[in-house]
C-alpha cells in the first residue's frame, strides 16, 4: 500500500472512531433527556388530572379555566383512568398488574407519582387520598414525540458520520498528494541518477520542513557518493597508467632479450633491468593494497600505546640526513599500531629526502594536551595552489615531474593519520621549505 493510501486509511478510521464515540455519545444524553422531559409531563398530567378530577370544586372559574387549558395542551393524548382503592380489593390488584409491578404497587402508596413502562407504553401512578375516599389515578402515552426526535438525531448522526468521513477521504487524498509531491520528484530525480551522470541535484522546496532536511542531506550524499566515485575512477585511470609503466618495460626488456642469443653479462644486466622494474610494480602494488583497505580494517590493527621519542629516532638514524630533536622535555606517547605508524612517517620522511639536498629537521613537541611532529625539509617545496591536492591518490606537483614517484605515499600516509584523528598542516613555500606539522591526541595510558 502507497504511503498516501496509508494516510487517508489512517486518519479516515481515525476520523470514524472520534464521530462514532461522539455521535453515540450525544445520542445517548439526548435520548434520555427526551426521556426524562416525558417523564416530567406524565408527572404534571397526572397532577393535573387529580386537581381537576377532586378540586375543580374548590376553584373560582378562571383558576378552573387555566386548568383545563394546561390539562388539554399536555399531553392531549394520553390515557387517564382513576381507581377507586376502597372498593374491590381484587378488582384493585387487577386493574394495577396490567401496568405496575408488585414494587411499583407498593411505592405508589408512598405518597410520590410512580413512572412505569409496559411495552411501548409510559406511564405514571399517584396515590392521591381525598375527602371522597383514596383513589390510584394512572396516566399513561406513547412517546411518538420523543421517538421521533430520537430518530430523526440518529439519522443526522449518521449522516454527518458518512459525510465527514467523505470529506476526510477527498481532502485525504488532495492533502496527500500535495504533501508527497516532493517526494516523487525526489524519487523521479533519483532514477534519473546514473554511474556516468553524477551531477543531477535535488532541488528544495523552499519550506524549511522535514522534506527540505531530506532533499540538502540527499544532496551532501551524492556530493559525496559524486567525489568518491570520480576519485575512484581517477584511482583506477591512475593506477592503471602507473602499472603499464613498468609492465611494458619489463615486456619490452624481454622482447628485446630474446630477439638473439646473449652473453651471460647481457642476461645479467636485463635481468637486473627486470628486477628492478618488478620491484617498481611490487611496491606500487603494496601501496595500492594499503590504500584499497577500508578504515575499518585498518583500525583493527592491533595498537598499543607507543613512546614517540623512540619510534622517531630510530626513523631518524636509519633515515640519511635527518636530525632529530626531542622538545616533549617528558615521554611523549600515542594509541596507535606501531608499523602503519612508521608507514605514515616513512612517507613523509623519503618525500623530504628525495626533493631536497639539505638536511631534514624532524622535531617531537608537545602543545598543551597535543604531541605534534613537525617535518621540514628545504628542498623545491610545493606550488601555493597545489597544496589542497597533495594527499590525493597519484597527484603530484607540477615541479616533480624529473622526480620518481608515484603519488600514492603522502595518500596512505593521511589515510593512516586519519584513523588516529591526527590533523596534518602545511606551512610551505616554493623552493623554501616544506613543513608538515602533525598532532596527534595524547594517551594517557589505562588510567
């Protein structure tokens, strides 16, 4: 069933529930209501059937005159009849068994009017004692008034019920139909979405709503999904071409070996040739594995908490030229694996050596709850509008280009320290420096 079927399902029995307990409700109160007005007349006709049976006598004529008036507007149409008690005692008992009970008998005696029911018929009873003897004066109608009222309030409940539910139902339907109308152009602009068309955006409503919420998170989506994918296909393109390089070389090595015998040197130096080339592709390869990984698998590798001081100098003594200095003045330590840690650094480490003839200064600081590393080097530095694109999959600078390299180091190196959210700036200026300034968040151990 469709989301506005749903709705208009939904607050229809909603609708009918609220209608059903209030009709019914009304009903209720107005039939007895109705009820108790005839009562109410019954009882004031038996009165005036008394005083005009047994004190007509005792009344001047206009007294007698608004009597009869009152006596025949009320309830024209009902039934008296007046009992004689002292009498036939049986006679008595037979004349009240067709309307009272044996209960009802025995209250009327009480001196208050009875009101009693026997079939369709209402009645009321009062014992009414007078200079002519004790007499039991009943008094009995149909209720066709209040029937009808009651009927004709039952058929407009109804009819009141069946059309606020048909209103609900087609305003329903229009209500949701313009409440969903952005959500099927969201739905028809996100079948329009294709792997080679990642530029189509959703449009907001404009009314700040749950819907507009939906449509700009959407949006940052497949900005994200748009990014992810473009670098994937710049991955691949570049990875494809780094491959080739040292594949067709190999290729091409070999097709030249064996277009004629050789001598064990020639064999030697194209094997060599091939070695290194091979070597070229391995460790291309290993850094393409690194980067594929997602972070979840790389946060599963096993950490520990390390002392910085350590794991850098020994980087910097097997690392030629680089000076290490320790500014912590105390024991620096991170949560973090020991071997993607030295990955990371290594990277920046080899870069530093490789575009610059000068010394590299490796610094170990601390700065309030931070443990920062800062690597310079004073070599070629890096272009002010390449900076942004630096830790980006085979991008390298427009001044390395008579430099090897693949562009995958400085990639890895920020996906590791992004596991450890370590932040990395840059500070650096064309054939200056290059400073890359890197803060980790202390550990501080079980404790």
């Amino acid at each position: 069933m469709k989301i506005g079927h749903k709705i208009v399902l939904f607050y229809t029995c909603l609708t009918f529930g609220i209608a059903m307990f209030i009709i019914l409700i009304f009903y209720v109160f107005t039939s007895r209501y109705v009820d108790r007005v005839f009562e109410a007349n019954l009882r004031d006709k038996v009165y005036l059937s008394a005083q005009r049976n047994f004190k007509a006598d005792e009344m001047d004529s206009d007294e007698y005159k608004m009597l009869e008036r009152n006596y025949r507007e009320l309830l024209p149409r009902a039934n008296e009849s007046v009992i004689k008690v002292d009498g036939n005692e049986k006679a008595l008992k037979d004349s009240l068994d067709k309307y009272l009970t044996e209960n009802e008998q025995r209250a009327i005696y009480n001196g208050n009017p009875v009101n009693f029911s026997k079939g369709v018929l209402n009645g009321v009873a009062l014992y009414y004692p007078d200079k002519m003897g004790r007499f039991v004066i009943l008094v009995t109608a149909h209720n066709n008034y209040g029937y009808k009222i009651q009927q004709h309030t039952l058929y407009l409940s109804l009819i009141l019920l069946l059309l606020s539910i048909t209103i609900t139902v087609l305003m329903g339907q229009l209500y949701s139909g313009r409440i969903l109308k952005p959500l099927k152009l969201i739905l028809e602009h996100l079948k329009s979405i294709r792997g080679n068309d990642m530029d189509v955006r959703l449009e907001e409503t404009g009314n700040k709503d749950e819907l507009d919420a939906l449509v700009h998170n959407l949006n940052d989506m497949l900005d994200r999904i748009a990014e992810a994918f473009r670098s994937e296909k710049s991955f691949v393109s570049a990875a494809s071409h780094e491959l080739s390089n040292p594949l067709t070389a190999i290729q091409g090595e070999c097709e030249i070996t064996l277009m004629k015998d050789r001598n064990t040197q020639e064999y030697t130096e194209s094997l060599q040739r091939i070695y290194s080339e091979s070597k070229r592709v391995s460790l291309l390869i290993k850094h393409l594995l690194f980067l594929s990984r997602h972070d979840d698998d790389l946060t599963q590798q096993e950490s520990t908490g390390i002392d910085m001081s350590e794991l850098l100098l020994g980087m910097a003594q097997s690392t030629e030229r680089v000076m290490f200095s320790n500014e912590a003045e105390t024991p620096a330590l991170i949560y973090a694996n020991p071997y993607l840690l030295q990955v990371a650094f290594r990277n920046f480490l080899n870069n530093a050596t490789k575009y610059s003839d000068k010394n590299i200064d490796l610094r170990l600081k601390r700065i309030a709850e931070k443990i920062v590393v800062e690597i310079e080097d004073y070599g070629i530095g890096i272009p002010e509008t390449e900076v942004e694109h630096i830790f980006q999959s085979f991008y390298r600078a427009t001044n390395t280009r008579e430099y090897s390299g693949y562009g995958v180091g400085l990639a890895l190196s920020a996906k590791i320290l992004k596991i450890y959210n370590a932040t990395i700036d840059i500070d650096t200026g064309e054939n200056v420096h290059t400073k890359f300034t890197i803060s980790f968040d202390e550990y501080k151990g079980n404790g």
